[in-house]
C-alpha cells in the first residue's frame, strides 16, 4: 500500500486536473460568516491549530484555527431562532447536500473513468447526501434546547459534558469517515454505507493508520496557514480560501482512493505505477 505522503502527493496532482471541482470548497468556505468575521476582526499577532477530518468537504476550516473571544459551545438549534432562520438553515443544508453529492460522485467518476458529469452526480446521490447531512441534526434533536456555554459558564458539570461531546464527535468521526466516499463508489444507501464505514473501522489497520496521519497532516498544515490567514490582512484569507480549497480536493481525492483500496467491493480506481506501493490491487 502507497505510504500516507504518497497518495497526497497524488491527490494533489490529479486535483490540479479537476480544478473546477475546488469551486464548491471555497463557497463551503464562504458560508462560514462567523469564521470569515472572526479573521477579519482580529487585531494582534495569532498562532492555532485545527484539527481536520476526512469525512468531510475539504476547505480552508479544515486546516485554519479561527480566532475566538473564549469557549463557546452549542447544541442542536440555537435558541431564539425564527422560523425564518430555521427555514434558511434548512435551505442552506439542502443545497450544500446537493453541492456535496455533485462534488463527492465527480471525484470518484474522475478517479474511475476519467471524466464526471457534476450534475448527474447530484441527481445520483442528492438523496444519501441529504439524509447524511440532516443526521447530524436528527442526533442533536433532543438536545434543541439548546446546552450553550461561553468561558465564563464553565463549571464542572459542563466540563465534563464537553469532553464527552468531543470524544463522541472524534469517535463518530473515525467509524464513519468512509461513509460518503462508499455512497458514490459502491452507490449504496446510507444505512448501508454507514454500515460497511463501521466494518472498515473495527476491523483497524490501514484504516486507523490513515485517519492519523490525515489529522496530523492537517494540524501541521494548520500552524502555518492559521498563521498567514489570520495575520496577514484580507489578502492571507483570500489565498487561503482557494489555496485551502485545492488542498481540501487533493485531501478528499487522496481518501477516495484509499477506501477504494482498503474495500474489496469498491471499483479499482486509477492504478498505483508499482513505485508508489507494493500491491495496486485490491488487498486480499
């Protein structure tokens, strides 16, 4: 199997072939006002690192700390919410799905066949992607109360709630980050594709060897381009959204070929030259 470095370098060459695709990062990134407001109204000297994760769109967030005032915490629907919002939060998540599903089935057509048509995709698999991207907000329904907290609210009750909110999200974030991957290139429900991330995860190995090293890669990205977003005014930020965009391809093109690799029922994408690796098959 090709070393982590390796099918990086890969991803990011064959992103460069398929750069339209990196318009749906950087509107992905464009969407996180608070985090754009956030970079904007900094004033001093900032060093962060962020933690990403595969399971998702790769853009500039997976691999930039914007600056906070101090802890914030939210569960489930944020209090006081109008219907309105509610009704642009549902909209946003329908199109984001829609964009999501267009850009995950195009990455796999390309890795396979060569070429994509974006909009087959999204007619293909809007509807696992919209169900993956509603679950997260089905799971936090009993919580739309709303738990909120800032830096001055935290006591020991919260503590421990958001340790444990943090070891749930990682958990779920390693059992499940094959699921959208296996949604285009098995073309399988989400139940299904829920199901066979879980067997890929218990089962280790490669699996747990590569969702380390790609949280790693993006914490050692992050300290560097935290640092120019941040503190180089307006012009940091806007290199950053489209150079984080390509980054964020060549990351998600790297972990389709990886599953593709590590599931025996997934399509053979493009073959490893024998350099990269030993074996450019399927493992037994």
């Amino acid at each position: 199997m090709p070393r982590f470095t390796q099918r990086i370098a890969d991803g990011w060459e064959h992103a460069l072939d398929i750069t339209p695709l990196t318009l749906i990062p950087i509107l992905f990134a464009c969407l996180e006002i608070d985090k754009i407001q956030s970079v904007l109204a900094h004033d001093g000297v900032y060093f962060g690192v962020q933690f990403g994760f595969p399971h998702a769109v790769g853009t500039v967030w997976s691999f930039v700390s914007a600056p906070t005032s101090g802890l914030t915490v939210r569960f489930g629907i944020v209090d006081g919410m109008s219907p309105t919002i509610l009704l642009l939060v549902a909209a946003t998540v329908v199109v984001k799905s829609a964009l999501t599903a267009g850009y995950f089935g195009s990455v796999a057509s390309y890795l396979e066949r060569g070429s994509y048509d974006f909009f087959a995709h999204v007619r293909a698999y809007f509807v696992p992607f919209l169900l993956l991207g509603v679950l997260p907000f089905l799971v936090l329904l009993p919580l739309a109360a709303g738990v909120g907290f800032h830096s001055g609210g935290f006591g020991g009750g919260i503590a421990v709630l958001f340790v444990a909110s943090m070891v749930v999200f990682l958990g779920v974030s390693y059992l499940f980050y094959a699921t959208p991957y296996l949604l285009v290139l098995r073309e399988l429900g989400l139940v299904a594709a829920l199901q066979e991330s879980y067997s890929l995860a218990v089962r280790g190995g490669s699996y747990v060897s590569y969702f380390l090293g790609y949280v790693a890669f993006t914490a050692c990205v992050s300290l560097v381009a935290s640092a120019m977003v941040v503190n180089i005014p307006v012009v940091g930020l806007l290199v950053g959204i489209v150079g984080g965009s390509l980054l964020g391809l060549a990351l998600n093109i790297a972990t389709m070929r990886f599953v593709a690799d590590i599931d025996p029922e997934s399509p053979t994408l493009v073959e490893w030259e024998p350099s990269d690796g030993d074996d450019s098959s399927h493992p037994a």
